[in-house]
C-alpha cells in the first residue's frame, strides 16, 4: 500500500491513498484493468481517522489482490459511494450498511486500533483476521451464518471469543457511522461460558514441592544441555509471584543498587519467531516490590560484575533472552513433569499467591504485588482455601 500523490508510480499490486477535493479515494492497478486507471472512491474528508479507514479497506484490496479474489465490479468494496447509514424511517433493529462485510469490517477496525495495541495483542489479532479469512467474506448482517461457520472452523471457545470481538468492532463501527446496530450483540455471552471461567482452579505447588524444584534445578547434571543455569529464573518466579515474560524481560536498571527493590515495568514476549519488548504490565501499570531476604541474597550472588543497567538479569545460556516457549516445552517438563504433572511455569505465580495467602498476608496487599485485583485473588483462591482447611462436624 502507497501513501501518494497522483503523479507517483505503484508496485505492481499496490493500492494507494489519494486526495481529491478533499476527499479520499483510492488508486487501483492498472494492470486490473487493462491498463485504465481505476479509483474507488470512498467519500471520506481526509481526517487522521479517515486515513486509518482508508488504509484499512487498501489493505483489504490488495490481500484480494493477491490471493485472487478481487471483485473487479468493486460492488464489494462499496462501489463508487463511501458507506452510507440508512435512511432514519428505516427500523433499526433489522438495519445495517449492507455494502460492508465481514471481512471489511474487520480490517476497518483492526487498521484503526492497531496503532495502540501491544504486540502480543497484536498478534491475537492476526490470529482473529486468519480465522475470519477462513469463515469467509460474509455479509455482515448474517450474524448468525457467521456464528455457524464459525462452529466449523474452530472450537466453541475460541467461536466464543471470535463474537465478542466482532461485536466490539460493530460498536466501534456505530461511532464511526459505518454501521447502525451491532448484530452480534449479546451471542458470545449467550453460548456456555469458557471451562475456566466455570470453576477456575489455581494450580500451586505445596512448599515442599516449590523446594524440590527449585533443588533440581540446582541439581540438574543431565547430558548435554544442563538446566542449572535456569535455576535463579525459576527461584525468583517462586518468590516474587510475577507473571513469567515479567521475570524474562527484567534487566538491573530495573534492580534498586542495594537489591531491597525490583520495578516492574514491561514485558518480553514471544510475537511469531521474536522476542519483542512491550511496555508496562498486562494492565498497562508499573509497581514496585520490596524484596524479601532470599530474594536479595539471590540477586546478589548472580549480578555479574560487568553487568550493564541494559543487562538481563536472567539470560539464556547463550547471553539472548530467555526462549520461554522453549523452556516451557524442555526445561520445566523435564524437572517438573516428575514432581507433579501438568503445571506450567505460570503455575510459580499461583505458587506464590496461595502461600503468602496462608501465612495471612492480606488479598489486597497480594494483589497489589501482583498487579491482579482483590476480587481475583478473594474469588480463586482466598475462598477454596478457606473450604479446604473446614471440615464437616461429626
């Protein structure tokens, strides 16, 4: 896609975004045509906004290109019209612009949101464009069609969250007049919830287990690759309760110089074959947490004395950040599966909460630690381990 002027020559496939009287259009390949220049006129002033939707439905264009199934009548794409909201006589609840499809929607609204989103977002979002790809170009209007194919093409769950995205993106649609209603409404909350929303179960380890691990860890004399070098990763995740890419992202800036204090303030995640960094927490927040003794005593041992305020505090054994996809599939199966199966290192983070709970220390302080909520941590853990210490009277 090319952001040009008139007089700019494309790639062979590309769509470019013009102004024309103040108004947004679209430049076609030639080559679509029989080498007549084509335009699809969208109607839209040429806004900040409105350059998002434009290049939005241009990329929607040119992946039509590619993958051959370009509409060369342009019906598809809205005509010659920019998408119009329907006359007020007709009934709103049985109203939507016709001339946008799923498909278009979506582009819309992922191309307007983007800018502002993580990267692991951001590829959620990717995940949901390849899904809608294989549901199809249906009208938008085919709410229910949509929700069918969805059924076929994917799990119930996954269909499940597919409609509450669809129904954010129609609300979104509604702001920008692009559509009247939103057809989704109310489906994804309609099917069963998902099974860990049902009951959910933390999964923690018992103290003795949480020691066992860590010690083989230590311990590890394996052939080949030895897994001692992940050892501090694991005792620090048990002991400070964050969530596992906080822990792989860490660096000694992030260090107080008298290791009484660890900030937390981003993330490393794994985004297709990359690493990629993203700032502040899961819930867009930074904190602090003062570290208990075993923890200081620990970073004080593994500081190198070279280390760099950009240094990783945990890196792999080839200086990288830690590959935790990998470690997860290797590293932690091989020390953990023996102690207890079907844990992943996430389970730590569990860990963590379900003992400071137990020594009393308060949800609300754990949840600040934490960066959860107090509901959280009174509904998925405070209560089941209040259960599990009752018994029934004789």
């Amino acid at each position: 896609m090319n952001k040009s002027n008139p007089s700019t020559k494309n790639a062979k496939g590309s769509v470019s975004i013009e102004t024309f009287q103040g108004r947004l259009r679209l430049r076609l390949p030639r080559q679509l045509f029989d080498g007549k220049q084509k335009y699809l006129t969208l109607g839209l002033p040429d806004t900040v906004v409105n350059r998002r939707l434009a290049e939005a439905k241009a990329m929607l264009l040119e992946s039509d290109i590619k993958l051959e199934r370009f509409d060369l009548t342009l019906a598809k794409y809205g005509g010659k019209q920019a998408p119009i909201v329907l006359p007020l006589e007709v009934d709103d609840s049985e109203a939507i612009v016709s001339s946008l499809s799923l498909l278009e929607l979506w582009a819309q609204y992922f191309g307007d949101k983007r800018s502002g989103l993580k990267p692991k977002t951001v590829e959620k979002y990717n995940q949901f464009t390849r899904l809608f790809e294989k549901v199809g170009d249906l009208p938008l209007d085919d709410a229910l069609a949509i929700k069918q194919k969805l059924e076929q093409v994917t799990t119930k769950s996954r269909t499940k969250d597919s409609l509450m995205y669809l129904s954010a993106a129609c609300t979104w649609g509604i702001q920008h007049s692009l559509v009247t209603r939103d057809p989704f409404n109310g489906m994804s909350s309609a099917m069963p919830r998902h099974r860990h929303m049902v009951d959910p179960q933390p999964n923690a380890f018992t103290e003795e287990e949480r020691d066992r691990i860590i010690q083989n860890f230590q311990t590890d004399q394996r052939k080949g690759m030895s897994y001692r070098s992940y050892a501090p990763f694991v005792e620090f995740l048990f002991l400070c309760g964050c969530r596992p890419s906080e822990a792989v992202g860490l660096c000694w800036k992030h260090i107080d110089p008298d290791f009484k204090q660890v900030s937390f303030e981003g993330s490393l995640v794994q985004v297709g074959n990359q690493r990629v960094r993203s700032e502040g927490s899961k819930n867009n927040r930074t904190r602090k947490l003062t570290l208990s003794r075993r923890l200081q005593v620990l970073l004080t041992a593994i500081k190198p004395p070279a280390a760099t305020p950009d240094s990783l505090v945990f890196p792999s054994v080839d200086g990288d950040s830690i590959n935790y996809r990998n470690f997860s599939r290797r590293a932690w199966k091989a020390i953990v599966d023996p102690i207890k199966l079907d844990t992943t290192p996430y389970c730590c983070r569990d860990t963590f909460i379900t003992i400071q709970l137990l020594k009393g220390v308060s949800s609300a302080v754990i949840a600040q630690w934490c960066d959860t909520s107090t509901h959280m941590i009174d509904k998925n853990y405070a209560d089941k381990l209040k259960l599990t210490q009752l018994q029934p009277k004789d």
